[in-house]
C-alpha cells in the first residue's frame, strides 16, 4: 500500500486522546479534595509601549481576558490574547466562557476529560478556550507544587532566546529601534512588502546578529520567494515564516523543498489535526497557545512534529506574563521562540517568564510560574 | 510535492526531543536539592505460576533485573524483564547498567537529559534502560508527591480491561482454562498453527466474551490470512495481532487495508522512531516498556499513534508489579491493554496496579504506584 501526501493527509484522522469521566478512589493516600471549581473572567486591555503596525491597520492596545479557576483556595491564572484581525473578542470570549460549567467536575487532574468538554461546547473561539486550559494548568501545578517544566522533564537553564520584532519603518527609526534592542540575541523582521531588501540592509548596517524573518504570506510568486530566500541566506536569516497565501500548498511545498533556509508555517496552521498537513510542505511549525487552545494540546503538537522530524517554534500575541509564561514552559524543547509579547506592553499585572538579556527565564514558581504584581 | 509512502517514511527522520544541561535555579521557591543519585540493581528470577510455551521452546521462569533509584532518602523502583527470546539477559543488563553513571546529576527532574545520556551509553539494551526509566520516574513521582497518571491528566476510573492469554493446549486444557478465566472480560489467543479454527472454537464452546488474537508472524500467504480475518470476525474477535512476519510490509499492509478487524503491528515495531513506518502498514500498535526503553519513549510512541489517527495497544512480558505499574499509568489512553505479566507469577517483590475483575486497577500510590510488600 503506497500512500501519497494527499492520501495521507485524507486518511490520517487526528484523534485528540480525549478523556475520561471519574469517580473518587475508594484508597486514597492521596486524597482528592471534594471542592469545586469556579470560573471566572473579566476583560483587560493592554496598552503597547510602541504603536503597532500591520499591513492593514495600526493599533496601540490589545483586548485580552484575564481568567481565574479557584478550587479549595488556590487560584490558577488563565489569558486569552485577542487581537482584533483573529475574530475573537473580548464579547466571544465572554459569551463563551459563560456556557463553561466547571460545577460538575470536582477534580481538577481530570484535565483531559475537562479540557474535552471545554473543547465540544462551541466551534473556533481558541483564545477563549485556552483561557481556560492556562488557568487550570496553572491550578493543577499548584495544587502539586511544581512547574509544568518539571512535571515535563525539562531544563530551566535551556530555555531558548526569543526573538525580537523589529517593526517596520523609516530607515532612521529602524536602524535606532536596532541599536535599542542590542540584549536580544536574535531579531524577527516583518517583510512580505516592496522595501525588504532595504529592511535588511538598514538592520545589518548597525548588527550581525542572527535575524529571523515573517512573510505573512505576503510573497506571491514561488520563484520570487526563492530568491528572496536565497539572498536573505545570504544576509544571515536563520529562518523564514510562511513565504506564501496557506492556500498556496504546492507553492509553499516547492519553496520548502528548494529553500536554504527552513521554511516555518504560521498562518497555515492552528490546531493538532493541522500538524499533520504541514508534513512535506513546510520544515516546521510555529506554535501558538491562542490559535491551538492552550497547553495541553499545544504540547502535543510540540511532540508530534518533532516525530515528524520538524522544527519548532512557538510564538505569541501581545499578551501579559500569564500567556507567555505559559508558552514559555515548553520552551526547552523549541528551536526557535518568539515569546515577546509580555515586553511590548506597558500595563502588566503579573510578573512571570521574562526574557532577561534575550534569553527566557522561568520564574521557579509552581503552575505556570507567575505571581500577581 | 506529494510524498509516497516510502518517501515519507524516507524523509521523516525521528527526533528525540532531547535535553539539556541544567544549572540550579538563582532564586527558588521550589528548592532542588544538591543530593546525588545513586542506581542500584539486582538479578531476580520470576517463577511462573504456568509452563509458558512459544512456538520454539517453554519455560517456567523469567530473568529480571530489579533496580533503584535512591536521591535524598526516597527510593524509585525499576525493572527489567528479559525473556530470553528478546536477547537481553541478567548478564546483558548487569553490563548496561554498570556504565550508567548517575553521579554527574544532581537534579533528577531532568528525566530528557538523564534518559538521553542513559540511551546514549549502548545501542540496544531496551529493558535495561527501561529499568532505568521506571525507577527514575517512580523517583520523580515520589518527590513531586503525585502518580504520573494524574500528572499526565488522566482519570484512574478509565483504565481499560486487560486480555487474558489462553496457551495452546488440547481442548480439554483450553476449556478448562477458559473457565477459569471467567474474571476476565476480554481474552487472548495465540494463533499461527495447525489448529487456529480449534482452538477458537474450543474457546467459543465454552464462552462468548470478545477475543483478540496474536498470530505472532505466524501467517505466511496473505489470502489466508485475509481469509482467517474474515472466519475471525464472525467468531467475535475484536484484533489481530502481526498476522505475518513483520518483513512483509506490503503484505501486511494489503491484509489491513482489506481487514474488517483492526490489526496491530508487535514485533514490527521497537521504539519511537519505527510508530511512522506503521502507518500505513497496521492500524495500531502495541507498546512495550521493555522494547521502547520505558515509560517516557512509550507515552511518545502513544501519543505520536493517536496524532496518526493509529490504534493503540499497551502490552508487556511476564513482569512483576513494577513494570505492569508504570505501564498501567499510562493505560487510561489506550484502546486495548495486554497487562497481565504480573498475574502469571507467583512471587511478585510489589504490590501495585493488578487487574481486579478483569479491570485494570491503579493504585493512589505517587510515582508509578508500587509498595514493596
């Protein structure tokens, strides 16, 4: 039986292991408590330091929801990030976590059984469920008194550099917003527009360090791209994300296939069943707890596209320390990370992962590691 | 670009997400401690409490190696069962386990790093490091104070029934072994010889709980085969393991594209790195600690399946309550469980997770759920 690509991709139906309704042990030496647990929500708005600027719009906040899951009174912390162009906002997330009863599970461990009901209430609203899936990763490693890296084997000391987005602009202000973001080891520049050579050339006047690069889709011809792929080889690129529109499959799997430098998909992506998609076409994926409902199957993915021998990267929206100490629990196992978003805003009310001299520290606190401000 | 399968398969090497050097936190809530670890091991003789017969040979014992992992006054226990078909033996494994080296960590929450080093050591050797494996998060679990079925989110009361294995016999054997067996509520035999339709009646004279089916590679023409699925499927048969030898790829794969059962590849497969080349091949797999170097590689090679839209089948050697127990955390995720290694003996060292009424039942015990009894 040889299978094609698309055969493959037909027939490999991604079963999400879902679990699992419970009873109480009848021999406890660990004793489950019998409490509730309750959700709660309310919105906040981060304020961004710098105005920031997308090929259609520009913006200097982010609407997000900050949630709580309290059971015997501990609390886990919870974000959902939403950046208007997504189609979440801070009316979906709340009508969405409105329908989420957590009344008639009185054992937060369950978290698969748990995160599968929040998963089949609604269709989409991705942020607002991995609002729920941070909150109670942050409550379940509480109640143990770890670290998810811990719980996960993981190395504090080999959490990666996160990349830096230098925005684009006049070459003045680009090469100044270079030299101002001389700790970070590794910078991410936008391009996908008519000055992207003169970007690079602006950011290598004033550094050499390793620079990553995000299309958005905004190239249109595959022989185009290649070039551009080749001379930013040139220039020092490590990486470049999704070249091309998603739609553009064989486009996308010809530029990979031809490409010196490895080929990320961003926008083509969003959940576990699309990993397997990206085999063949893409060198790897970028990861993001908004788009793929949180930890829990944000982990799976990590796992399954290292089987699947591609790279990893895992990124973010502009988000407060909850998000990105979230993602940043994984990251030991990434290649690359763009876990910035908690630098770019002014109003954060939690202290958590943080890069310190470009590099992501975790903050040796159980859960997902943060503490209120 | 579309990919065969054989190109897939060519093309997707398996990366081991592996860690990673470790420093000590700078400012700890949680403290790691500065102790050492230190492996012991131990040869001990498993006495069956029935002649096991194989097509080759019988025996009425089994050699495995006991080990532990002593850090800071708590003890992780560990096993390997080395059945002498699979070439490890006490003198195998007592080498292997010379060479591993703990004293150079002093954190034994780094599980990717220490188990990378530990398969780094000698190729082969899978029940050696899975003896390493097991202790280690026995170890792991009794420090962080939890089983790894709750760290892992999964609910105890979702553990499946385990398969029972009737030996060949003459049909009066059979039959009354079957009786005996009433407890359980699934049942296995082994296929592959003269007489598979007699035994199978024999059993199905005497009752109607589902079977399942291990022809070991015994099938040699694949229209047989296919045949013998089609007489199975009427007879109640829910799978059918390894229907011919594991070299005929295309065979195999013809027979489970053609299969009204599921059929599930065993000595087709070892480790992590093998699970994509059985898709396409088999409809599941069936994971052993033994042959996938333990609990960590196993609970990748299941999640990997289960990303695959793959079945999955969690079985085992003649094992004492150790190994059955540090596969059992995991077996709320499987379809079908062949966990029975612990009943078969009569001087198990440990009191752990033992199948009650057929069903698997863990213990509330933190690490991988064992006492010494």
């Amino acid at each position: 039986m040889k299978l094609s690509r698309k055969d493959f991709l037909k027939t490999s139906g991604v079963i999400a292991a879902g679990m699992s309704v419970g009873i109480t042990p009848n021999f406890s030496i660990i004793k489950s408590k019998a409490g509730k647990m309750k959700l709660t929500f309310e919105p906040y708005t981060l304020q961004l330091k710098h105005v920031f600027t997308l090929s259609t719009s520009s913006r200097t906040t982010t609407p997000v929801m900050l949630t709580q899951i309290e059971y015997e009174g501990i609390v886990g912390y919870g974000e959902a990030s939403m950046p208007p162009y997504l189609g979440e906002s801070q009316e979906t997330a709340s009508t969405f976590l409105s329908k989420v009863d957590l009344s008639h599970f009185n054992d937060p461990f369950k978290i698969d059984e748990i995160l599968t009901y929040v998963d089949s209430i609604d269709i989409g609203n991705t942020a607002a469920k991995a609002s729920v899936d941070i909150a109670l990763h942050d409550l379940v490693g509480k109640l143990i008194g770890q670290p998810w890296f811990k719980m996960w084997g993981l190395d504090k000391e080999k959490t990666p550099y996160t990349s830096y987005t230098i925005g684009i602009d006049t070459p003045e202000v680009v090469r100044e917003k270079t030299k101002e973001a001389s700790e970070f080891k590794i910078l991410k520049v936008k391009l996908g527009r008519e000055n992207d050579k003169e970007m690079i050339e602006t950011i290598r006047s004033v550094t050499d360090v390793p620079l990553c690069v995000d299309v958005n889709q905004g190239w249109t011809d595959k022989n185009f791209a290649l070039d551009m792929i080749h001379w930013l080889k040139e220039k020092g690129i490590v990486f470049v994300e999704q070249p091309m529109p998603k739609e553009k499959v064989d486009e996308n799997a010809w530029i990979t296939e031809k490409s010196p430098l490895p080929i990320i998909a961003d926008e083509a992506l969003q959940r576990l069943s699309d990993v397997i998609k990206m085999y063949g076409v893409y060198s790897g994926i970028n990861i993001k707890l908004m788009k793929c409902t949180g930890m829990r199957e944000g982990y799976k993915m990590l796992n399954l596209a290292r089987a699947l021998g591609m790279k990893v990267m895992i990124g973010c929206m502009t988000e407060t320390s909850v998000a990105i100490s979230a993602a940043s629990q994984m990251s030991p196992l990434v290649d690359w990370a763009d876990l910035d978003g908690n630098i770019l805003i002014s109003n954060d009310p939690f202290n958590g992962a943080v890069a310190v001299n470009g590099k992501i520290r975790l903050l040796d606190l159980p859960g997902i590691g943060v503490e209120k401000k």
